[in-house]
C-alpha cells in the first residue's frame, strides 16, 4: 500500500490564482481529512468527510472547498488564493471502527505571492 | 478557544536524558488521546496514544501518564537519542481531533 498520497509536493500561486491539491488513499478508510499547518502552530482542521459524497466544515474552512465522489479520493479546492493560504497541507485518513488514528500524508508546501 | 493546550514550545535535552511534553484539554467529551512525531518534510505519525480509561501506557521508550481529574496528559522520552530529535504533537480526540501547537525537541549527543 501506498498509504496517502498528496499531490503536489510543492507550488507557488499568485493571488487570486486557483488550484487543486490532490489527495488519494489505497488503504480503503472511510473517513478522510484536510489540515493546514502554519509555522509553530499545530495543525488546523479544513474539512473532513465520512465517506464518499458526504462532507463537512472543519475550524478553519473559509477560502476552500472539497468534494468525496470515492472512497479513495478528496481533493481541496483553493478559489481566489490570497497570502493567508499559505502553509503547509496535510490530508490523513483513518479507517471505520478507528476513527481516532489518523495517517497522514507527505503534505503540500503552498505559497501565495 | 484552543481545547489544546502544549508546552514547552521547544526543548533541549541531552543524550540519555528524558524528555518531557505536557499538554491540558478542556472538553472531558474527548476519549482518545495520542501523541504524533513530525521530523522535517514529512507529516505527523502516530507515536503512542491513550484512552481515559488508563492512567499510564508505555511503548519501549516512550510513555503516557495520563490525569483524568486534571485534564492533562504527558509523553515521556525515557534514554532521548538524537535520532529522536522531531516535533511532538498531542491532541485530542472525539472523532475529530484538536491537536496542540507542537514541541521541538532536540536531542544532543
């Protein structure tokens, strides 16, 4: 198993600019995450999902949106990118009947000029 | 509100020494508390965790004390090596997860 993948590793934006990072997992877990981290702080919750086409807002969800149409997939729109969006992304995921251990993947280094 | 609270922001210990990394919660809702290790570059792993139901767990170096009546919880790194030099994380869980802000640790040989 590849575990999570997120993609890509690295990109720069300029402001108003769009994207979309991407995250996949293989090891068929229900619920999956967005997180941003910012310099000496913890990390943040975006969105989460319990399943496939089932969504929801995390603490910080404003400036972004996500869709679930897999179980394997859950990509994280950036629309009008401004400098507050730039972090460090991660996606995790956890399986069913675990929900509290959380495995992350290798995350996005964002930077909005 | 931060439900998380971590500290020290940062440590230095030296090889062999023990490490310690307190955090506090306030929502006793939170059942599942685990503790992640991030090194550079790469996201956060799951190191050891602990439900309320215990009061301490131990796995090889690393162990959690836990005080329900307090709200608190703690990681101790038993014999540090540099190897273990990384940023800590705890958090707090019901489903989703509250996680504090992070220790860096820095282990000297």
């Amino acid at each position: 198993n590849a575990g999570v993948t997120q993609t890509p590793k690295f990109r720069i934006l300029k402001i108003g600019q769009s994207m979309t990072l991407q995250c996949t997992q293989d090891m068929n877990h229900n619920y999956m995450y967005w997180y941003r981290q910012d310099p000496g702080m913890g990390l943040k919750l975006i969105y989460y999902s319990v399943g496939a086409g089932i969504t929801d807002k995390g603490e910080v969800p404003n400036g972004y949106n996500v869709s679930r149409s897999t179980t394997e997939d859950f990509p994280l729109r950036l629309e009008l990118a401004a400098p507050s969006q730039t972090s460090v992304y991660f996606c995790a995921s956890t399986p069913r009947g675990r929900s509290n251990e959380q495995f992350f993947g290798p995350g996005t280094r964002l930077t909005v000029l | 509100q931060q439900q998380v609270k971590q500290s020290p922001q940062s440590l230095i210990v030296q090889k062999g020494g023990i490490s310690i990394i307190n955090c506090a919660y306030e929502n006793t809702a939170f059942d599942y508390f685990p503790w992640y290790q991030q090194f550079p570059g790469k996201g956060p792993a799951l190191l050891i965790a602990i439900r309320p139901d215990v009061s301490e767990k131990k796995e090889g170096r690393f162990t959690i004390s836990f005080n329900k009546s307090a709200k608190q919880f703690s990681l101790h790194i038993m014999d540090s090596q540099p190897g273990d030099s990384a940023t800590y994380f705890c958090a707090a869980s019901r489903g989703k997860s509250t996680f504090g802000d992070g220790t860096t640790l820095t282990v000297k040989p």
